[in-house]
C-alpha cells in the first residue's frame, strides 16, 4: 500500500493494529475465556513456604546441643551470640 499522507497513514496503522488484535484473539482462543480458579481448585494448590528463613537462631537452638556436652568454648559461644 502506497500512503500519500499522515491522514491515510494513520487509518492504515489503525486497520493493522485491528487485524494484528483479531488475529491474536483467534489465535489463543481455542480453549475458551480464562477464568479464575474454583475453591476447590484454590484449596487443593500445595506449595512451599519461603525458604531462606533466618538460620542462626536455629542452629543455635537446635543442632548446637545435640551432641552430648557442649562442643562448644564459652568464648566460641560469646563469639556465636556477637554476631
């Protein structure tokens, strides 16, 4: 198509951007309108949780004392609460 001025120009992007939107809408239409999810299918999603939660207080909490004794100086574990 041969344009002759801004006036024609502008109906002929207007026209593409029509034919370009139909032709995207026919293209990813055959398997419906998206919807959302049911409840059912809301509840049933597992997923997990974040996972980089704080690891410090854990270790300090948990695998630190379970060996028997500590394994641990009293100035290592000055060092452990500094930081």
């Amino acid at each position: 198509m041969v344009v002759k001025n801004m006036r024609d120009l502008l109906n002929y992007v207007e026209e593409q951007k029509k034919i370009r939107a139909a032709e995207h809408r026919r293209k990813f239409a055959h398997h419906g309108e998206c919807g959302g999810l049911t409840d059912k299918e809301w509840f049933s999603i597992k997923h997990g949780q974040k996972s980089s939660f704080p690891k410090a207080r854990k270790f300090t909490h948990h695998k630190m004392w379970r060996e028997t004794g500590s394994k641990y100086t009293v100035e290592q574990l000055k060092q452990i609460a500094k930081s």
